[in-house]
C-alpha cells in the first residue's frame, strides 16, 4: 500500500507555500514534507491487542504501517551565523568560541580543507503534518519537537573545532573505517566528527559534516554539546534507532537548499544528480550554504485494547 501524490498537484502546492525563492524560510520546508517517495509508505504488519470489558476478553487486530518522517532540518554552511534557514538563523550567532569558518585558503575554490558549521533543528513540517495525520491511527507521530534545536556548532567548539575528543576514536586513526561512499567515490570520513573536511568539492563536504551531525545527535552519550533525538518505543510504536551513513533502511535525506527536491537519497546521492561526477554535477552554493531534511522510519500500529500482545510483520 502506498500513498500517491500528482507531480501537478505537487507543483502547485509548492507554488502556494514554498514563498520567497531566495531564501530557505518555514514556508518552504513545511511544504516539502509533500514527498510521497519520501514518506514510503507501508503496510508491513498486524497488531494483535487484548480489549477487556466486564463481559470478558478478546483479541482485536489493528494494522501496523512503516513511513519515513521528517524530523530535522540539518544545515551545514562556511560562514558561523549564515544558516540558510532564515527563521532560525539568529540561534547560531558567532561567539568568542565560535567566530569565522569556510575554507583554509580563503582565495581558492579548490582548496582540499574545508570548515562547516551545523545546525539540527526540528523539522516544523514533519511534526504538523505527523500529528496531524497520526489521529487516524494510520500513521505514526514524530518523536522529534519542531523548532528544537538538537545540535548547534557554536556551543560545541571544543569537539567541533578542535576534534577534542573525537580524534582518539579507533574510527579517526585507523583508514577505512566509517567511510562516507565507496573507493571508487570516497566522499569523506564519518570521524572525527568534526566540522574539518578534506574535500575540494564543496557539496560533498557539506554533506559530509551533515552526516557527522546526524550521527551525533541521532545516539546519546556523545563527547559533544548537542540534544539527543531518541525517542522511546512503546506498545504499538517503534521510533528509529541510530543512523548508519549510507544504509536507506535508517535515515534519508532530502535537499531544501540551495535547490528544493522532493525525492530523497543517501550520500553519496549522485544517483539523483549528473552521472559526470564534476561540480556542476552538485547544486552547489555561492555563499558555502547547504541544508536537508533527515528523514528516518517510524513503525506503529492503532491502539485497540488494554494490553499488546504482539505484532507480526509480513515478509
């Protein structure tokens, strides 16, 4: 079972809401929850409930369904206080921690190191439209809060700037371990979860500090300044669990800036882009500025009796 949105209608909601094209603004993300191969919705299983009254028991069903949320905005950008996302800008302000960014050498394009900061907000869209939807009891709610912000570079410096104490993990010494990519298209390492990259393509190293945040603030008792997103399963819901770089079955991303896609993707998504790997291949930012939505999977089932007796998943 899966839902169905036109391109047209698609379009056409996108024109009424998206707003100022120039700028990333709430406006434009609530409107890009209208993804239908984002959301991939499912039927995956049955529900069995125990329901009691003084007349006795017995054992009702409900449907247990899989879609994908939004739960996040993930900015990732050169210059400390430029997040593309207008409304939420003002919360990642240089401090005397926290000051400049962008590239080692600032005169050439293709100079190899590259700083980002990030930002991870909850998504307002993902949240309305998941409450929303989820009184039908066909659809799952977000554990995540709209307008939280989940991890902030600038209050993290000491990790995010100075790698302290990401790069004693075995995964920062030892080459090949957590890779972002393959060999043949090797975007960056995962750790040290930092805001350093070596990349001399712009996007690519804005996606891979993206993925980074995401890693962080998706686990708990990380070495960083940052807000944990795990929410808690219960009977008849089962949240997401970590994420793992390059695994569709546990996260997604959606572009929303510079460019809005409706389509989602892992990195490296060149599958969405120009089979030329080049940078005109990449929807690349004059200002260094990216952003996507971090879509993850949310299972759930109607609530029909007092007690859960279980769930059975089709094949």
């Amino acid at each position: 079972m899966r839902m169905t949105v036109s391109s047209k209608a698609l379009g056409v909601l996108c024109l009424s809401f998206c707003g100022n094209t120039f700028a990333l603004n709430t406006a434009t993300i609530t409107a890009s929850t209208l993804s239908p191969t984002c959301l991939d919705y499912r039927v995956v299983g049955i529900c069995y409930w125990l329901f009691c009254t003084v007349a006795g028991c017995k054992v009702r069903t409900s449907v247990k369904v899989r879609h994908y949320i939004p739960e996040t905005v993930v900015s990732s950008y050169s210059q400390t206080g430029n997040n593309p996302w207008v409304e939420v800008a003002p919360l990642s302000m240089p401090n005397p921690l926290a000051m400049d960014g962008g590239e080692d050498q600032s005169s050439s394009k293709y100079s190899s190191l590259r700083f980002k900061n990030a930002d991870v907000v909850g998504h307002p869209g993902g949240y309305a439209l998941s409450q929303f939807a989820s009184q039908s009891g066909y659809a799952c709610a977000t554990g995540a809060s709209p307008y939280m912000p989940y991890f902030l570079s600038t209050l993290d410096s000491l990790a995010w700037r100075h790698s302290v104490p990401e790069l004693m993990y075995p995964e920062a010494l030892i080459p090949g371990m957590r890779e972002i990519g393959s060999t043949a298209d090797n975007w960056g390492h995962l750790y040290p979860r930092t805001g350093w990259v070596n990349q001399t393509n712009d996007y690519k190293a804005a996606a891979v500090v993206a993925q980074r945040a995401a890693d962080i603030f998706t686990q708990r008792f990380q070495p960083h300044v940052y807000q944990p997103l795990t929410p808690s399963s219960r009977a008849g819901y089962w949240p997401p669990g970590k994420i793992k770089e390059g695994d569709s079955s546990t996260h997604k991303w959606q572009a929303l800036w510079p460019k809005l896609e409706m389509t989602c993707a892992t990195f490296p998504d060149t599958g969405l882009l120009d089979p030329v790997i080049s940078d005109s291949a990449f929807n690349h930012s004059e200002e260094g500025s990216y952003a996507w939505s971090l879509w993850r999977p949310y299972s759930c089932c109607q609530r029909r009796g007092q007690i859960f007796l279980g769930s059975v998943d089709f094949q």
